[in-house]
C-alpha cells in the first residue's frame, strides 16, 4: 500500500519547524512560560515560578527528547533541574526557614556541581587540578544557588538577575562551542522574558523557592558545563558570578515594579555583557 503522500508533505514544515533552533530555544519556551505564567498569577501567583521551568523542560524537550538515562552531563543537569524543583516547592510550603538553609544550598549545590564533572576528574592525573577544578565548579554553583535563594523574596531583583544570568550563560555557551547548552541557557533566559511580562500583565511579580531554586541550579550547571565540556573561560563565570551582588544595589523602593526592573536590567546588563564579551575576545564567533 502506497503512503499518503498528502500527509508525508503536510509533515514536513511541522517537523522543519520543530528542528528550527529558534523555535525550540526562543518560541517554545516563550509560549509555554507566558501562558502558564499569565494563569498562574490569575489562579495562584504562589505557583507562578513553575512557569519557568515549564518553559525550560519544553525547550529540552525539543532539543534533546528529554530522556533521563543513561547518564549523561546534560541529563544529569536536566534530572537535577527536576530535583531542584521540588526542593523549591518544599521551601515555598515552609516559609519560615531557618537562618542556616542559605549554607546548606551552597553545599548542595557544591555537590550537584561536582557530580557534574566527577567523569572528568577521575581522568585527572594531576590531584592539584581535581581539587581545583571540583573547587571552582563547586564553589561557583553554589554561589549563585546561596546568594539567589537569599534575594527570593524581592520579586524584581531575583528575576532580573536570573534573567541577566541565563542571558549571558546562554551566548557565552553559543560562543563557547557548545550549540546545545547555549540553547538551553537561552531557552531559561527566554521563559524569563515571558514570565516578567506575565507578572506585568497581572500587575504583580512572585518569586520564590519554585522560581529560584531549580532555575538557579540551571544557570550554574550549564555554565560550569560549558566550561568543562566545551570552551567557557573560567573569567565568564567569574563575570557571572558578580550579578547576585549587583542585584542588590540600592532601589527607590516606592517606584513601580516595572521601573525598578529596568533599573536593575540598567545595572546587571553590563556584567552580562562583559561576560559575553570576554568570550567572544578569547573564543571568537562560533563555528555553526
């Protein structure tokens, strides 16, 4: 029996479209986060993160059929991602957290960063580069998932530090060789975009344990991930690494929500900048 050679071309723009980097790293992501985004904030804002990491798993989807095992660097950011999920969910349930949990996320996300690059240290013949190496990917991680998780109560500055951080990830990685997680740090930098302009929508920004903790986690492992599997200058991190703390200059606090936004953007867009600009100087374009 002859196929159905009506379906095989109605087939074909559907599967060009869905093979279209651009689609899965900046249409998807954005769709799928401001249309959550827009009903969460209308149902519950608390939830309103998830829309996020709804994006980000869309684009993996997408990207790399989001399959789990067997292991490998990508999968296991994708599965820890996950992790981090609900880990961020048990901490918007508990609001009331003690004051050590901001050291406990930096030794887990010293430990998640570790696990990452643990097959590239048992290659390591010279034990002063395994320590140095589990030291700067570990440190780094953790940085940003202690440092962010302590701003997850001031809406507009987590966001547009997480926003700033996928950002410059994302074509640091592009810049860096690495097309795959370039497109999943853009994809998260995306879902960002959508999730600020649903929280602008609905006249209020949320951000918690659902937002920041796994999309922190995230932008740390790919960015180590492009570092050790491909060309990411460790100077790029250590750029990124800043925006935490510049997110914490001094607001007028009074001013509307979408005026402080673009302050802040005013503010952590350079750093992100200098960081895609160190790698450009070092790596130059991308090859694809």
């Amino acid at each position: 029996m002859l196929p159905n050679k009506t379906n095989t071309l109605n087939s074909l723009p559907v599967n060009d479209l869905l093979s279209n980097p651009l689609f899965q790293s900046g249409i998807a992501p954005f769709g799928v986060s401001l249309l959550l985004g827009l009903i969460f904030y209308r149902l519950a804002g608390f939830w309103a993160g998830i829309a996020v990491v709804a994006g980000f798993y869309a684009a993996a989807w997408l990207v790399t059929d989001l399959k789990f095992f067997p292991l490998t660097s990508t999968r296991k950011i994708l599965l820890l991602g996950l992790v981090a999920l609900g880990v961020g969910l048990l901490f918007d349930l508990y609001r009331r957290a003690p004051r050590w949990l901001t050291q406990l996320f930096f030794v887990a996300g010293f430990a998640a960063a570790v696990w990452l690059v643990w097959p590239v240290l048992m290659r390591k013949s010279d034990e002063w580069q395994i320590w140095m190496m589990a030291g700067l990917a570990g440190c780094y991680v953790g940085w940003l998932q202690a440092s962010l998780f302590s701003l997850r109560d001031k809406p507009e500055r987590v966001s547009i530090a997480l926003l700033m951080l996928a950002g410059g990830t994302g074509i640091a990685a592009l810049l860096g060789a690495s097309a795959l997680l370039g497109q999943l740090a853009s994809a998260i930098a995306v879902a960002m975009a959508a999730f600020l302009l649903a929280g602008l929508f609905s006249s209020r920004l949320s951000a918690g344990g659902l937002l920041v903790v796994p999309v922190a986690l995230l932008c740390g492992l790919l960015g180590v991930a492009g570092h050790v599997y491909a060309k990411l200058p460790w100077v790029t991190l250590l750029i990124l690494a800043a925006i935490p703390l510049a997110a914490r200059v001094p607001l007028p606090e009074e001013r509307p929500s979408w005026l402080k936004m673009v302050l802040l953007l005013l503010c952590l867009a350079p750093i992100a900048g200098g960081a895609i600009y160190v790698t450009w100087s070092q790596e130059g374009a991308p090859l694809f």
